[in-house]
C-alpha cells in the first residue's frame, strides 16, 4: 500500500508500523520512509527506502508524557497562580488556578495576551515587567492590581523568571499570588514563598533538586524520609550520603549516583531503584526515584521524586516466595527445584561432575494423621525438612513436591562415578538415620490443653546420578522417584540406586 501511494503521488511518505519476531517474542516499532527515484527525464525509476527501530524512542515519549501529567497535577493543586508565556507575550501554560481567575479553561487561555483579559492600565504594567525578563533574562517581582472575573479589585504580588529549555524557545514563567490582606512588602516576600514552597508540599513523594551532584532544595516529605531535620543539614551532603556504600548491583552508591545523574541530564528523564539510608538512625529503605531534566535559572538541574516501595517489595517477596517455595515447609516447591535442576545439568555439563537426585518417600506417615490429626502430620512434615536441610551442604537443595514426598539435589560432587557414588551414600543414610529417629510433636489446637506426642516414621530412598551428557530433568527425577519405589518394595527405609 505505502509502495504504491509513493509511486502513484510521487512524493516520499512514511508511516509507523509494529513488527513481530517469532524467534524473541519481542514487538517492535519501525518509522518506515518510501523515497521514488527520479530518472533523468523526470520519471520515477524506481523506490528507495528505510525503516528505522523507533521502539525505544517511543517508549521515552511515553515516559515523558506521565512526567509531565504528574507535574502538571503538582501545579494544579498549588495554591496558588503559575503560568508561562512566550516571547510574543501570550500565554502557553496556566495551571487552573490561574484560568479560573478568568473564568476560563486552561485549554481556553492557550494563545491569549492579557490585552484580551485585563485593562489597559494593568496590561501596561504587566508587559513592561515581562520585557525586562525577556531582554535581560532577569527575575522581576512586582504588584499589581487587578480586577477579577467577579469584578472584585485585588492585589496580586507577582514573580516572573526566564526559564531556558533545551531546543525551545525561552519562555517567561510567572507565579502569583493575591496579597490583597497582606500590603507589605515583607509580608508579601514571605507569602511568595510559601505558594512557591506548595510546589514541592503538595506531593506525597519526597521531591529533591539538585544541582551539580549536591541536593541544593527539598520538600518536607524528603526531609522526613531521610531522617534529616533541616533543609541547611540537607544541602551539607551528598546523595550518596543518604545511600549504604554499596548498591545491591555492586557498584557503589557514590558510583553509580554519578551514573544515574548524569543520564538524566542527558536523556531527560530516568527511573530507576535506589537504596537509601536514614541519616538518623541508619534504616535501609528501597525507593522508586524518578529523575528529570530541567533547566532553573539558567543552570542545569534534576528534580527527583522519591517514593517509599518498602511495601512493593514486600508484596513481590511474598509473592516470589509462594510461587517457588512450599507454603508449609519453606522449602523449594517442584518448579524451583526443576529450576535448580536444569542449572545443575548445565553445570555438570561444563564442569564434568556429577551430581546426583535422592527421591524420598516418608514410612508410616499417613497414621500420624489418622491418630492425631492434620495438625501433627503438618509439624511432622516441617521437623523432617529441618532434618533434610541438616544434612546437606549449603550448595545442595531439598524440595518438598508434595504430600510426604522430598527431593535432595546434591551438585558438583566429583568428576568421576565412583567417588560420587560414595559420597551419595554417605549422605543417603545421613538422611535415612536423621528422618528415623523419633519426632515429638507438641499439640495445643482447638482449645485443647497442650499435648505432645512422639511418632516414628522412616523413609525411603531411590538414587540416580546424572553424568555430564544427561540433560533430561524430567528423566532424571523419574529414575530416582523408581528407585524409590524400589526401596518401598524391599520393606521400606531402604536405599535403592536407579539402574543406568
């Protein structure tokens, strides 16, 4: 279709197309251009073309965008009046604040002078303070007084800066307030602030500026939440300083700070996980920090927005810890265990050593449950995970997959068949003998006066070890779990290896 529009009008056309790759999985975005090829008597001799990988661009665009919907709720909850205008003096932001002064939308003062909203007099007043920003690039304060929509005269105290943006044309940010109660200028000053300081206030996130690698302002919210209790203590430090020296990457915090700041500077915008450290009491807390590129005062700045994820990273460990661990045991559950698995193949593979998977089984465990109830059978079943995990090494794993049934995973045990067989048993009957020894169960459910009770229960035990060449989790397992039944067959707490 793109082909023939360009061949039919002659002109290059370019539209935005997704691509999938069937291999990776992965969508991707192209800006694909269609050029004609012109011969030397002005006809099109044939089409030239290019397409071009904008998925990341995209995705930038996006990140830009929210940055600038949460910025621009900040400015709408100001109490206060915050607008910019451009060179030719009209309007290209007001927060709506500002458009209610005229009874108007945002949307609505987008392109309006004040000669279309004020009187004369005050619009005299008005753009003489604006050219003063606009051809010395200086701060201007000022009060007026101005009528408002309701027809009411009052005063306003007004500040207006030059604010430089990267690749746009300088535009005049104002902010205003209404002094009609407060007349003097002192007053005025510190009102002024005030309405400034709700720029930061107004968050809930901590909001810090800085300025060449040194927190140079920040709201309320990010003085509590790094345990600081002055603005002045804050400026003394580093970013860093707020960070444990080293980062869970591995990189140190000073280190990567560095990094952080200045792809922000240079993309514009960037989000990324941080650990911080109270500067009171030490405390560790994950955040989310959003960084973002500004230009204030004609100097390079970050805004960062900082938010407390103690809780989003609670929720993901729960979650992580049921989908791979055993509710009842803490142990691995068999997809973590297939997991470990497959890694210890692939290592056995580049390494040459074997490992070896003990399936056990435990004897006599259902009338632990018919004589005392679930209850038992649960504190059973947690004392034997203990006991397993005893009896292996750090680098070993143990799973529970289900009822009364475990799996041990014994890892890089040695290069020959042999030796790995030795130590195996050797630690086949550490678990044999750690699983048969009494358990005592201490009961105290449903009311009842506590009891404890004492049960005996072996196991039984298949063994397979899978050499280097064997890559077969699922064969793997299913040799050690009929060697196991093997043992069952021969009277139970017994050691029986797979036949290979």
């Amino acid at each position: 279709m793109l082909i023939r529009k360009v061949l039919a009008s002659g002109q290059s056309t370019q539209q935005r197309e997704t691509r999938f790759f069937k291999k990776s999985g992965a969508r991707h975005r192209y800006l694909t251009i269609k050029t004609p090829i012109v011969g030397p008597q002005g006809e099109i001799v044939g089409l030239s073309g290019v397409s071009i990988d904008i998925t990341e661009s995209e995705h930038f665009e996006q990140a830009l965008k929210e940055n600038q919907q949460f910025l621009d709720a900040i400015l709408d909850s100001v109490d206060g009046y915050i607008y910019t205008k451009g060179q030719d003096h009209r309007y290209t932001y007001t927060n709506r604040a500002a458009a209610a002064l005229f009874r108007r939308t945002p949307e609505e003062l987008l392109g309006m002078q004040d000669s279309e909203l004020q009187p004369p007099e005050v619009v005299q007043h008005v753009r003489a303070s604006d050219e003063l920003v606009f051809t010395r690039g200086e701060k201007q304060t000022t009060e007026v007084l101005m009528p408002t929509a309701d027809g009411r005269l009052r005063h306003f105290w007004l500040k207006k800066l030059l604010l430089r943006r990267p690749e746009q044309p300088d535009c005049l940010l104002g902010f205003a307030s209404d002094i009609t109660e407060l007349k003097d200028a002192q007053a005025a000053t510190l009102r002024s602030e005030a309405r400034f300081r709700t720029l930061f206030e107004a968050s809930h996130d901590a909001v810090a500026v800085l300025r060449q690698g040194r927190i140079i302002d920040g709201n309320q919210a990010l003085l509590d939440m790094l345990g600081v209790t002055s603005r002045d203590a804050l400026r003394e430090l580093h970013p860093w300083d707020f960070a444990p020296a080293v980062q869970p990457c591995g990189k140190t915090s000073e280190e990567l700070a560095g990094e952080h700041m200045a792809s922000a500077s240079r993309l514009g915008h960037l989000r990324f996980e941080w650990v911080q450290r109270r500067h009171d009491n030490g405390a560790e807390v994950p955040v989310d920090v959003v960084l973002s590129a500004m230009d204030l005062d004609g100097e390079p700045t970050l805004l960062a927005s900082i938010r407390d994820i103690t809780d989003r990273k609670l929720y993901e460990a729960k979650i992580h810890q049921l989908a791979f661990y055993d509710a009842l045991t803490g142990l691995p559950n068999r997809r973590l265990f297939f997991d470990r698995l497959a890694q210890a193949v692939a290592q056995s593979r580049r390494s040459g050593r074997h490992g070896a998977v003990i399936y056990l089984d435990l004897d006599n465990f259902k009338p632990v449950n018919d004589r005392h109830g679930h209850r038992a059978g649960d504190l059973l079943l947690q004392e034997a995970a203990r006991r397993l995990a005893h009896c292996l090494r750090e680098e070993d794993t143990v799973a529970r997959l289900g009822g009364d049934e475990f799996v041990a995973l014994l890892v890089n045990v040695a290069p020959d068949h042999a030796t790995t067989r030795a130590y195996v048993v050797e630690v086949a009957e550490r678990i044999r003998d750690a699983l048969a020894r009494p358990y005592s169960l201490a009961l105290g459910d449903d009311g009842r006066p506590a009891r404890t009770v004492e049960h005996r229960c072996s196991a039984s035990l298949g063994v397979t070890l899978f050499p280097p060449e064997e890559s077969n989790m699922e064969a793997i397992l299913k040799l050690a779990d009929g060697a196991m039944y093997q043992a069952k067959a021969a009277g139970r707490n017994q050691i029986r290896f797979a036949a290979q």
